[in-house]
C-alpha cells in the first residue's frame, strides 16, 4: 500500500524522489516526506498528497542521496508527525517502512525503558531507534540493519541511510516489496517498479529475507545469514508513458478504453487454429500430469476473486472438472485441506497482494500444485509459483481493477481450454472458443462506443442510496464485480445477490429507493431471468438490465444491450459496461476516482 522510493548517484536526490513519489500516488496514501543526506540529514513530511509536500521543499533541498516514502496509516492517525521518514533521536538514521511490525509494542516498551524519546503514533519509528542502538558498534550499516531486523517481528519493506555513511542506502523485504533499479553510475529502489521505469528498465526484485546495499557504482544483494547472494537483472517492458493519462481525464477511463488491446495481448500467441487449442507453455505442465488433476481451486482477492469465480465456471463448463473459487484471505486461516490431485490458481494483478502471496506460500508447504495468474513480471508470486500466467496488460494505475480483471477473465478461458482440450473437449467446441476469444477485442469496442448511453444511465441511478445487482449462474459473479466497482469509486452501497436468492431475503429490500442492476444474457436461464425481473418491478423497484436483447418495459425501466459472444465466454463482455456505468456515477458524484478513500492498489500487509 504505502510507498517507498531511494537514490544515490551523482544527481539530486529530491526532484527524483519526489517524482517517484508520484508515481507511486495510485497506490493509495495519506501522508508523504523525503529525507535527504548532505552534511547531515534534512527532512520534510506533511499529511496529504505528494504535491502538498513538493510545496514545502526548499529549492535548497539538496543531497545526492535519499529515500521518500508516501504512508497509508495503520498505527496512528494520518498527521505531519506519523508521517514517514522517521529518524532516530540523534537524527543520524533515518527509515522509510512499508508493512506491519507485530511486536512493535514489545519493542517500543523496551526502548522507553533504555531511555528512547518516540515522538510518533507508529509502528515504523521502532525501526529507526533498533538501528540506531547497534550502528555505532556495527562494522556496517548492513550490519546494524540485520541485527536490528532479528528483534522484529511482521512484514517489512525498508529503506535506510546514516548521516555518517552518506554513499550507501541499505533496503530489507519480508512480505513487502523492494525492487532494485540499475541505472549508469546510479542506483534506485522502489516498491514498485512504477517509480523506477523513467529511469531505468533494469530491475532487481528482493527476496523475502533479502538485504540490500546501494552505491553510485552497484548493488551488493546478501541472504538474511548475511551471505552474499547471487542476483540477475531482469528488463521490464513498461515505460515511463505508460503511466501517463494519455490525455483521458482519468487513469480508469484509460484502462477501460485500453481493454481491446489489453485483451489482444493476453491472447496473443496462445490461440492454435490446428488443434483448436490453448498453448500454454508457461504452465509448466505436460499432458499426462494436466490430465491427473481432479479438482481446481481458484484464490484471490477483491476483484481478482470475481474474476476467479467466473474462471471456476469456465473450467468446469468447458472441461468438466469440479473447480471453485474463495477469497485467498481466508483461505490459509481455515486451515485447508490440500489435495495431491487439485491444481491451485493463485490471481493478482501486482504480483505482492499479501493476503493471496501467504495463501501461495501455505500451499507449497503443504506440497501443493499451485499456478499463478499476474500481470507483473517478476513479482513475488511470480517467482513462487510452480507455472502461470502472465496477462501482459500493461500497467494498471487506477485502484479499481478493470483490464487486469477483464484479462484475468481471458486467461482463465484460455486455461479451461487448455484443460478441457486435453480431456474431453471436442474439437469443434475448441474451435467455437477460440473464434469466441478473437472475436473479444473488436465486441469490447462495439461496448466502448455505448459510452455516452452508459454515462446517462449513470447520471440517473447515481443519486441512488443503495443498488441491487443480481445474475444467476455466470450471471452472479458478474454482478459482484459490478456492485464492487460501483462502491468502491462512487461510494453508493451496492449488494450482489443470486438472482435466485431475491426471494430468500433481499427481496424485502426492494422497492422504488433501491434500483436493481440485473445481469441477463441470453443462454438457458433467460427466463428464470425475466421471472425474477418480474418479482422486482411487481414490489416497485425499477431495473436497469444488461443483456443481449432489448427488455420489455414492462419487466424493466432501462436496457444496456451487449454483443453475444458464446455463452461460456458472456460473463466477460456483460462486465465492461457496469464499469464504465461506475466510472460516470464516481464522476457525476465528484469521487476521487483513481484515488478512492481508504483504499490501496496493491494491498501488501493484512
């Protein structure tokens, strides 16, 4: 969630490190600062966005040497003070900390107690008092910096330096990200990569464990027993342009807009038009072991979840194997079962969503076959995984998810192709997929072109207090993505239900004050479907459907007519409209839509 950027090189720190800080601004945040190294340390930090604490640096802010870091508050209220970079009382340390420290309490008592003054609320300024304590009789900063790391308990991604060593910065990961950026007589780190691409493309991610130590001229990468570790450079395809707006007003209106290409290169040179089949050599997997597996089970977070639920309906309707989805949130604490037989799907975007990471983790101690499905290269999950995935979506910067959602759905067709090809699927219901999956780019822009239709439907359920959203079958998990979208960037409440659960409970929640979204496509529930519209608009509710065919007024106050593709494929294309119908709603509201309150892009702590 929060942010951390560090240089040193020959060039001023502040300007690259606040424009790190920048990038990193999608991430979600409440507070900034930067520290900087020359003769001594110099500091600023303030609540509120990285342009409010580019407003208080001195134009005489100088140092070739620094960290920065944008805070998202878990102790401690978001205030100048909380905010990060903490130094320790002699003002020699200082430390930029992303992650939880468990024992923070514990350790803090224990510094009182030997006479250490905290001046903030968090969890992070222990770290800076720890290292303090054992640098003087330390040989090195790493030194001082791997002691103090063995009285801590938590996840941490850090960033340190020392007034009196002011040619190195020294960065630790465990649980939370840290990669390296290689430039020419210069080096970065970041906890995304997102900070680093206006500068360099070659990056080194750390390992859990990992300690780092940055000069002008390297890197030098050492296990947490201190040993030198081996580290190969890896070249990221992201740019700096990416990153832009590309003159949208919105990051999420550009995502949405980029979903005809996104998708296009997720399914780019995975379509054989031979044997009607998915390539996916990235599985890892040859035909005999894909054939034993008699189970899948799909975890994820938030939308990574929907995604996967629509995937577990794919799998099992194209290659007939009993597969589920769960939040991988609670997955590791319900103590799972782990079947030699089940293939385990792990989905993130980032790569680093902490939740689903120590689910992974959890499987591969238990010797659990687990796939991942990330947008990120090299990132965590990645690299702990037996075989994947990888969306090739390109950067996703808004908070909500929307191409890496609509990829992850792709993939999770090309994965159900590859495992019903293999098994039972027939060629000719190959063939139906593959022309289904071409066909998604050029019907994504037949759903863009309904932009302003959408945008006025938007503006007239925006000043809803609460919305309905419902859809039976592949219908359900479209309908949660669309409630999740809807009140994550416009903040109106938004229920997803089953459709065919209305009448177990929630019905008594309908009437004129609550407008329904209902997902209806055309496939063999269509009339169970309109039965159920029915029971809305007979209590008074009124109904925005989203399906394949004009509604009958008498079932529905308004319609969103979406391409047909196969029915297997559907969920995919009835989800884009609902979130651009959540876009126009956030804007008509006046939300902050890149940015939504007290949400993060890449949760990396619990």
């Amino acid at each position: 969630m929060c942010g951390i950027v560090a240089y040193v090189g020959p060039k001023d720190a502040a300007p690259i490190l606040l424009e790190g800080l920048q990038r990193l601004e999608y991430r979600g945040y409440d507070s900034a600062g930067v520290v900087v190294s020359n003769r001594g340390l110099k500091m600023r930090k303030v609540k509120g966005r990285v342009a409010d604490l580019a407003a208080v640096v001195p134009a005489r802010f100088r140092g070739t040497l620094g960290i920065g870091h944008t805070r998202w508050a878990t102790h401690g209220a978001p205030s100048d003070v909380n905010a990060h970079p903490h130094l320790s009382a002699d003002e020699r340390i200082a430390v930029v900390h992303n992650g939880i420290i468990e024992n923070a309490d514990e350790l803090r008592a224990k510094l009182e107690a030997d006479g250490a003054v905290f001046v903030s609320e968090t969890d992070s300024e222990v770290l800076s008092h720890l290292i303090a304590r054992t640098v003087e009789d330390a040989d090195s900063l790493a030194e001082a910096v791997r002691g103090a790391l063995k009285r801590v308990v938590g996840t941490y991604g850090i960033a340190v330096i020392d007034a009196q060593r002011p040619g190195e910065v020294v960065v630790a990961r465990n649980g939370s990200p840290i990669v390296l950026g290689i430039g020419e007589k210069e080096m970065f780190a970041a906890s995304d990569v997102a900070a680093l691409v206006r500068y360099t493309r070659q990056v080194v991610h750390l390992e859990d464990g990992e300690l780092a130590v940055l000069k002008t001229d390297g890197f030098t990468t050492f296990a947490s027993d201190a040993r030198e570790t081996a580290k190969e450079p890896l070249t990221v395809d992201w740019e700096a342009g990416h990153y832009d707006t590309g003159g949208y007003e919105h990051y999420l209106l550009k995502e949405i807009s980029e979903q005809p290409e996104t998708v296009a290169r997720t399914l780019r040179g995975r379509l054989d038009d031979r044997f009607h089949i998915a390539h996916l050599g990235g599985l890892n997997m040859d035909a005999r072991e894909t054939r034993s597996f008699r189970r899948v089970k799909i975890i994820g977070c938030g939308s990574a979840y929907y995604s996967g639920q629509i995937g577990a309906q794919l799998i099992e309707e194209l290659a007939r194997i009993p597969a589920d989805a769960e939040p991988a949130s609670e997955f590791r604490y319900r103590s799972p079962v782990v079947e030699p037989d089940t293939l385990y799907v792990a989905i993130s975007q980032s790569g680093e969503t902490y939740d689903t990471l120590a689910a992974v983790q959890e499987l591969k101690r238990k010797g659990g076959r687990v796939l991942g499905i990330v947008n990120t290269v090299g990132s965590a999950i990645a690299r702990e995984v037996d075989g994947g995935l990888y969306l090739h979506a390109g950067p996703e910067v808004s908070v909500a998810s929307t191409k890496a959602f609509t990829s992850t759905a792709v993939a999770f067709a090309l994965l159900a192709l590859h495992l019903g090809r293999v098994r039972d699927l027939s060629p000719a219901d190959g063939r139906r997929i593959c022309e289904g999956l071409r066909a998604l780019p050029g019907q994504i822009k037949e759903i863009l072109a309904l932009e302003p239709q959408i945008k006025e439907l938007a503006h007239k359920y925006a000043g809803s207090p609460s919305m309905m959203f419902v859809g039976r079958v592949r219908g359900y998990p479209v309908a949660r993505e669309g409630a999740q979208k809807l009140k994550e960037i416009s903040y109106v409440h938004a229920e997803a239900y089953p459709a065919s659960e209305l009448k177990h409970g929630p019905l008594a929640l309908i009437g004129p004050e609550m407008p329904t979204v209902a997902i209806v496509p055309d496939d063999e529930l269509l009339d169970k479907n309109l039965t159920t519209l029915g029971e809305i608009r007979a209590r008074g509710g009124r109904v925005l459907m989203v399906g394949h065919r004009e509604a009958d007024p008498r079932l529905a106050d308004d319609c969103l007519v979406v391409p047909r593709n196969e029915i297997e494929l559907d969920p995919i294309l009835l989800s884009i409209p609902l979130q651009i119908f959540a876009y126009h709603a956030a804007v008509a509201l006046e939300r902050d839509v890149d940015k939504p309150r007290n949400l993060a892009k890449s949760v990396t702590v619990e």
